[in-house]
C-alpha cells in the first residue's frame, strides 16, 4: 500500500511538472504569436553589458532590424547586417549565423527557444510571467535566458541572455507597434555614410 501510495505521488509530481514546462513554452507562444501580429515593432530599451551600460532602439519586422545605439548602428535585411560604429567610422558587413544575431537582438528568443533549450517558470508575480530558457547544448552561446513576459499585453519586459562571456540585461522602456516598414530601412545606405570604412567580412 505504501509503495503504491509513492508511486502515486511521483506520477502526480511529474505531471505537474510536465506541465509547467509546456505552460511556460505557451507563455512564449503567445508572445511570439502577438509580436508576429504586429507590421512592425519600435522598442525603447536600457542594455547592460557586464559594467558598460547604453540606450537604444530597436525597430523589428519580422526577422529584419534596425538598432541604434550611442556608438553604433546596425541594420539587418534577414540575411547580411551591416554594423557602424561612429567612432572609427567603419562598417563590418555579414552575413550572421543565429547565435551572433542572439546577441545584437534582444528579440531573438522569439525563435531561440523552439530548439535546443528547456522552457520553464522562474518567479512569477501578478504583473509578469518569468520564463527561463537552459541550453540542452554546452555548445550555445547563450546557455541560459530570463524573459519576463507581461501577463496582459504578452509584450517581453525584461530579457537576459548569459554565455561564456559578459551577461547582457535589456530592460525595456517603451513598446510601440507601427506600420510596415520598407526594406531600405534595414539596409545601409551608404549615401548617408560617404566616409565610412566598408570592411566587408562575409
């Protein structure tokens, strides 16, 4: 009876715990699901990396951006993205794989944790859900992900990505859905840039 009684009790612990995990993966549908319903995305948003601190934008359609920060511009068209930083006047120009992208949109976790990671709850509380993303590869450059979701706009509020190297901690202060963009607007226009070194990396 006894042993029967733990069986019980282990089967219910592990289909509770099963689903939290799926109800923290839906958080993050439902997140990604109202950000794809969008044109387009301006967000306003305070970054910290390791002590260096910054502000910036970033203007989203689909998998395009456009980010600009104190020192440095960045613009990506879905394939190539061209990175200018204003204090040496050069661009780096390539074509990123997913895990780079990761770092320079703080919006990648809308694809990220389809592969590769466990989706669970951290802290909730009645303003946001907290989900936590853990790499199931040691070989991600993100091993884990904190996003904190609002729990009436599903809009991301927080997100912190951690690695190898310096954590990053993006707060957001402002979140503006517009209309669409036009593709130009996520490519470099080097007329606008007649001094800038073009180093071409890809």
């Amino acid at each position: 009876m006894k042993k029967r009684f733990v069986l019980v009790i282990c089967s219910l612990l592990f289909a509770l715990s099963s689903y939290a995990a799926w109800d923290a993966k839906s958080v993050l549908d439902k997140a990604a699901s109202e950000f794809r319903k969008c044109p387009s995305v301006n967000v306003t948003f305070e970054v910290a990396i390791g002590d260096d601190t910054d502000t910036g934008t970033i203007l989203l359609q689909g998998s395009k951006f456009h980010t600009q920060l104190s020192n440095t511009t960045t613009w990506f068209d879905g394939k190539t993205m061209w990175s200018y930083v204003k204090d040496n006047e050069e661009v780096n120009v390539t074509e990123p794989k997913s895990a780079q992208l990761a770092k320079m949109n703080p919006y990648a976790f809308i694809d990220m944790y389809k592969k590769g990671y466990d989706v669970s709850f951290g802290v909730n509380t009645k303003a946001y859900y907290e989900v936590v993303l853990t790499s199931t590869n040691s070989k991600n450059s993100i091993q884990k992900a904190i996003v904190r979701i609002d729990r009436f706009s599903y809009q991301p509020k927080y997100i912190m990505m951690g690695g190898s190297k310096a954590e990053i901690e993006i707060k957001v202060t402002s979140y503006k859905k517009g209309k669409k963009q036009a593709d130009s607007t996520f490519r470099f226009n080097k007329s606008k840039y007649p001094h800038a070194e073009i180093i071409d990396l890809r």
